[in-house]
C-alpha cells in the first residue's frame, strides 16, 4: 500500500463520517479526491483486501434478534452448502474454521422465533445438524489494526 492508501485504511477503521455527504468529508479531511477514495474502496472489495464495506446494525436494539450458528460440513459438500447458506437472506455471513465445526454463520432475523425457524430450515435443506450459540453477553471491543 501506499501512503494515501494507508491513510485512508486505518481512518475506515475509526468509522465513516455520518454527515450528508460522507466521501466529500473524508475526502477532504485526507486531501484527496473523492472519486479515488471511492475507486479504492470498490478496488479493496473487488480484490478481497475486505469483504465487506457498510454499516453494522445493531439488530437487537431494532426489534431483532440474531445467533452464531456452527456445522460440521463434509468437505466434499463445503462450497454447495456455503453458496446456499449466502443465498440466505438472514445469514450476515459465514466462514470457514480449521475446526470440526468447519463453517460458521451469524444469523440475523426480526424476532427469536424466527432466529429457531431459520436454523430449523437450514438443517432441512442441508440434512446436517446446526449448533446454536446464542449470545449470553456484550461486549464492546474497539478493534484497529494499524496499516
């Protein structure tokens, strides 16, 4: 990475700007031009440098609920059940672990009810068995990794 690319990581890292026009305000407290931050950002995604780029909502405080959910997926099987799992508009995201439980999935949905039903049609369309872990606590954690 360059300077400017530096720069611009680890100011992503401290939160975007909530104001009308967000990329004009970071573009100028950087000085730099809106269009290339903006080109950067879709490059990073584009190139996997991040997986994602929005805004995280707290789904309780919303009249939500979500869970971490976790599967043994045979290997053979892994990428069909993750395209179908991403498919699914409650799942946040999922990921792979060097684990038994080799896949990984947070799942957020407009009730707790709801929450039981996607699990429950999750392992009829897999026929594997999903382990729930919902959360027990909060906690706020400011992470930075420092380019």
């Amino acid at each position: 990475m360059n300077d400017d690319q530096r720069r611009l990581m680890n100011r992503l890292q401290q939160g975007f700007p909530l104001v009308p026009s967000p990329w004009r305000a970071l573009a100028e407290e950087l000085d730099l031009e809106e269009a290339a931050l903006r080109q950067q950002v879709d490059d990073w995604l584009a190139d996997g440098t991040l997986t994602r780029f929005g805004p995280m909502f707290d789904v309780e405080a919303l009249g939500g609920a979500f869970t971490l959910a976790a599967m043994a997926v045979p290997e053979p099987r892994f990428e069909a059940v993750h395209r179908l799992l991403d498919g699914l508009p409650e799942v946040a995201h999922n990921y792979r672990r060097e684990h038994a439980l080799n896949m990984w999935f947070v799942l957020a949905c407009d009730s707790p009810a709801a929450v039981t039903r996607s699990l429950e049609h999750i392992e009829a369309v897999t026929g594997l068995v999903v382990m729930n872990f919902p959360k027990e606590a909060t906690y706020h954690v400011g992470l930075h990794f420092p380019v």
